[in-house]
DNA sequence: GATGAAAACACACCGTA
DNA sequence: TACGGTGTGTTTTCATC
C-alpha cells in the first residue's frame, strides 16, 4: 500500500478529474515547481498509484443512447464455465465493462446499444445465447455521476 | 449525432484505452501527419465526442480493497425525495458512482472502503440512514475488465 | 501537409534538512 | 536519503501558411 501526503492526495483528486491539467499549472496551484510536481507525478505512476490516462467518451454524442447494466446468474453450478462466460462475453461489442462478483449476481455487465431495439437485438442474440447464461436482471441507465472518491 | 470515419473511429478506441499517446505518435500509425492528426482530435473534442481525460486510480495500491455495487431502492412515497437522496448519497466520499435507474432498483452506487469493517461501516452509518433508503443489495467486487466499446 | 513559435516535458545538477 | 529549486535540451502542442 502506498503512502500518500496530503499534496499528492490533492494531485491525484486533480488529476482524476481532468488529466490534461499540466504539471507546471499544477505546481502553480500546490506552490510547488514544475520539475518538483512533474517528479511527484511519476513517482505515483511508478509507485502503481495510478492505473493510466483515458480518454472518457460521450456515448450518446456517439449514437449510443442506451445504456443498460445486467446482472447475470450462471445456470449450473459447474462454474468451471466461469472463464468460458467471461471470455464469449468480453467478445460482444456493446459491453463496456465485465465485473466479475460476489452476491446475488454472478456477473454484472454494462452494455449499450443505439436504441431500445437495437438493445433488445443485442440481449436476445447475443447475451442470452452465452455458454451458461441463467437469470438475467435489467436496468436502464437514466443519469451518472461520478465522483472523485475518498482519498 | 456525431458521424465519424473509420479512422476517427480508430483514433476514439486508441485515446480510450491510453490518453498518453501523443497526436505524433498516432498520426504515423495511422499515416497521418501530427497536425493533421491533432485537428482531427480537436474536431472530435469540439464535437462533443469527447468528455474528457482521466486518471484512472488504483483503487487497491491506494489501500481500498474492497469494491461493493448496491443496488438501493427508495421508500415507498419516496419519489418526491429522489434529490434528496441523490444529493446526500453524492456526499458520502466513499461513493465513486451515482447511477440512476430503471429497473428493479432506483440507484446503483459503486462503494469503495479499506477492508470488510469499513465497508461495514460506510454501509451501516451513511448508507442505510439515508434519507428514503429502502431495500438494499449487494455485490462484491472480485474482478472487473474494462472494454472498448462499440464503435 | 509543412513550418515555426510557444508550451510542456524530462532530466541533470545543486541546495537544504 | 529525501525533497525541492534552477537551468536547459527535447518533445509536443497549436497556429499560420
């Protein structure tokens, strides 16, 4: 675990929110140099502190208006298809993100589509028909927020 | 609705899985010059394609071990107290997602603490006694993998 | 697409505690 | 040893042609 002082808690924050920040304006912001704020920031990336820099899409601006999140049940209880539903899943397009847990669910999945059709195309063609898919739960995404988190 | 090309296509995938890559570096995989290249990246910022840049934080490095996804159902009558309960759920630093939706639950929160105690904690003494939290469910994170998406 | 100024990065070296 | 500052060459950004 890695150990943070209260001016690298404030860089991460920063950064998490917009990473195009550099790091001489940073420095400016926290009274440090920008080699001093530059060395602080690779310290971090080098500690694993910070995962990457991605950029974040508007999906709807792209013509994916749909976004709906899953909740998979595997069928039997031979889970050694586990791999197999991850794999064939992780392989459909219009899922975003595979989160593998623990809980009612055994997967919960984040998927768009264009459209309520184009989603249901997608659920009855490509996700029901997975190696091991049981019960399924919906919900449609109406708004998001996102939050820097703790620290 | 944006239109993009293939290669617009190809640049949004690239940026969203490393935001690092330098409009240079892109333009001679995709054989275009750097400012051709980095117009096209703003052209797609100015679109609207484009949300932001991220960091994207390890959540564990940084000594939050434990990832919980609630699903939370509102109270009865309580579809006047929708807000509240956005703004107050918004408040709780342990929460790094709010989203609103259709379906069997009103919200799901993404919920990160240190360890099992805390989660206990953050779930017991700012969850539950939010204002208009009825049904609560659970799941923990063991994996998660994050795709590109369409396009 | 090419050129060039301005900005940001990345590193070496030095000073302080 | 750890951290910050200054100075500087390199790379990237961004505007103009």
């Amino acid at each position: 675990m890695i150990e943070l002082d209260e001016i690298d808690r404030r860089i991460l924050l920063a950064l998490a929110r917009d990473a195009t920040q550099s790091a001489g304006a940073l420095g400016r912001r926290f009274g440090l140099s920008q080699p001093a704020m530059w060395r602080r920031i690779r310290r971090l990336q080098e500690a694993g502190a910070i995962k990457g820099r991605r950029l974040r899409l508007n999906a709807e601006a792209l013509g994916f208006g749909v976004t709906v999140f899953l909740g998979v049940k595997l069928g039997r209880k031979g889970r050694a298809s586990l791999s197999d539903f991850e794999r064939a899943v992780s392989a459909i397009p219009e899922v975003q993100t595979v989160e593998h847990v623990l809980g009612l669910y055994d997967f919960r999945l984040r998927v768009v589509a264009r459209d309520l059709p184009d989603f249901e195309r997608v659920l009855r063609r490509r996700i029901m028909t997975l190696p091991g898919a049981g019960e399924v739960e919906a919900n449609v995404l109406l708004s998001e927020e996102r939050l820097p988190g703790p620290l």
